[in-house]
C-alpha cells in the first residue's frame, strides 16, 4: 500500500491550542497534515486517526500533505500570535507537532520542518517543543544549539516501553535503541530532552527502563491512555475502539488499568526524582517533587 503524498499552501500554520495541549502550550504547528508513521506501531492507537476533519475520511498511514509555505505561514503569523499568546496565554510558545511527526521520512524531501525551525532562528517563540518518535530529530542537531540561543527548546521523544513489537501489531518506526541513543546525544549535546513514556505501554524489565531513561534524558514524561488520548471525560473510549488494547492485554493485561500507570510512576521518581511528570502537567514541563 503506497503513501498518497501531495503539496498545499495553508493560509495559516500557527493554531490556538485547545484542549489537552491547552496546558502545554500557546500554538501547535503541524508541517504536514497526515503521518507516515501511521502505519507503524505507535500509529495502531494514534489519537489523530480518529479525527474525521483531518483525515478527511483517508486511512491514517495513507496520506501525507507537504504544506510547502510553512516557514512563510509562520513568518507571517508572527507577531499577530506572538501578541496574541503573550497576553491570553502568558507565553508565546509552539508544540511541533501533535497530529504528525516533523520527521516523518518525506521531510528529506521536503524539509519544511527545517525551514520552520530557520524561521524560528530568526523569529523565537518564547518556548518551542520539538515532540517526535523517531531517532531521525538527531539530522537537526547543527540548527539546536543555535535554537537554544534564541529560544527555550525542550526535545520530547516518544518511547512507550522496552519492547519493540506489541502481538500482531506493526515494528515502531524507529526502535527503542535508536531512540535512547538519540535522547543521550541530545544531551550530550546540552539540549534538554524528556522522554515521553505516552501513550505508556507494558513494559519488560521496568527498573532498567527507566535507569535508562534516567541516564539518557532529563526527565520522563508518564501518560495512559486513560485520560490521555483525548476521549470524551478521559474515558480513553478512543484507544479502546483501535487494536492496541487487545495487543496490550496480549501481553500484560495489567496495563490496560490506571493503576499500571500509578505504578510505574513510582518506580519512575524513584529513579528520576524531580524529573517525572504526568499527563498533560509533565507535557508542561511540571515535574512531580
Ligand atoms: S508519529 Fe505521532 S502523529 Fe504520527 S502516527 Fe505516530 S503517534 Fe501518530
């Protein structure tokens, strides 16, 4: 099954946030519409697939809309936001991305991320979080020390476990090492980079886990899908209509249950303590004490 890759102009890239990135952030901007993670692991329970305005009914996976203009959009959007976010908001600050990832692989051909984030070298938001799931943020390293003069950058790369297949599910698009690997390089580098655990999936040998994580990032980020996937009162009814909660139950069926949350949350900020956040405060940047 191929990709359907098109090319658009927006008129606009900056969106207000609302709902759960509401605590996290002023604005998200999305270069693409659409993910070609889709169809990878992370993809089976992706929150985005079920929003119908924005596949536009296509299966998610499938379609990937390269919105050419992106750097201008930003560029022109500018200070109309900026006043805008400063003074509803407190802060003008850009989540990047959550309804694609800014480096799905077609961003070597397109690079509209990259001149998103020239853009933003010369006009900072006040914070901008770079969230993706792939090892492949690292091909930016030349622009982030560059960004952190100019602006609060935080790195969030998405690791929901040790395990790289899940039963009868697709493989990640990038394995765990090459993300753990990616995350200490980042940090070598003296970006700041939090792992987030989100959403969080049964998990092999816990305690190594997140010694890893200890070692490779600055702090973790804990979310379930319960509360965590934008269902109506945080029933998590959208994850639970995708086939990951039967892969889950596969495997530990445990954690399909908050508790399972709970637990390695303890576990967590007994490794990482001050640096472990939970749902949409960790996304904040709000660690637990
Ligand atoms: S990378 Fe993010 S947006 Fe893309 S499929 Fe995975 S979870 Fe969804």
């Amino acid at each position: 099954m191929g990709v359907q890759v098109s090319e658009v102009r927006v008129r606009s890239i900056l969106t207000r946030a609302g709902g759960y990135l509401r605590a996290v952030c002023s604005h998200s901007l999305q270069p693409y519409r659409g993910c070609t993670f889709g169809r990878a692991l992370c993809g089976a329970g992706c929150y985005v697939q079920h929003n119908r305005w924005l596949t536009r009914g296509a299966p998610w996976g499938g379609f990937l809309e390269a919105r050419l203009n992106a750097a201008a959009a930003y560029r022109a959007a500018y200070t109309r936001e900026r006043r805008w976010a400063r003074r509803a908001r407190g802060s003008f600050s850009v989540f990047m991305s959550s309804s694609t990832d800014p480096f799905v692989p077609q961003e070597d051909r397109f690079g509209l991320t990259r001149q998103v984030l020239e853009a933003m070298l010369e006009l900072p938001p006040d914070l901008l979080i770079l969230q993706t799931h792939t090892h492949r943020v690292l091909r930016y390293l030349d622009l982030y020390p560059r960004l952190l003069e100019r602006t609060a950058l935080r790195v969030h790369i998405s690791i929901e476990s040790d395990r790289d297949r899940l039963p009868g599910l697709p493989p990640p698009a990038s394995p765990v090492a090459r993300r753990l690997e990616a995350a200490r390089t980042l940090k070598q580098a003296g970006v700041p980079v939090v792992v987030t655990v989100a959403p969080l999936l049964p998990i092999e040998r816990p305690r190594a886990f997140f010694q890893r994580i200890a070692e490779c990032a600055d702090a973790v980020v804990i979310d379930h899908f319960i509360g965590g996937d934008g269902s109506p009162g945080g029933s998590g009814a959208r994850t639970l209509a995708t086939a990951l909660p039967a892969a889950i139950a596969r495997v530990a069926p445990a954690a399909l249950e908050l508790r399972y949350r709970d637990r390695m949350v303890a576990l967590a900020r007994e490794l990482l303590p001050g640096r472990v956040g939970v749902g949409c405060e960790g996304f904040a940047g709000r660690y637990l004490p």
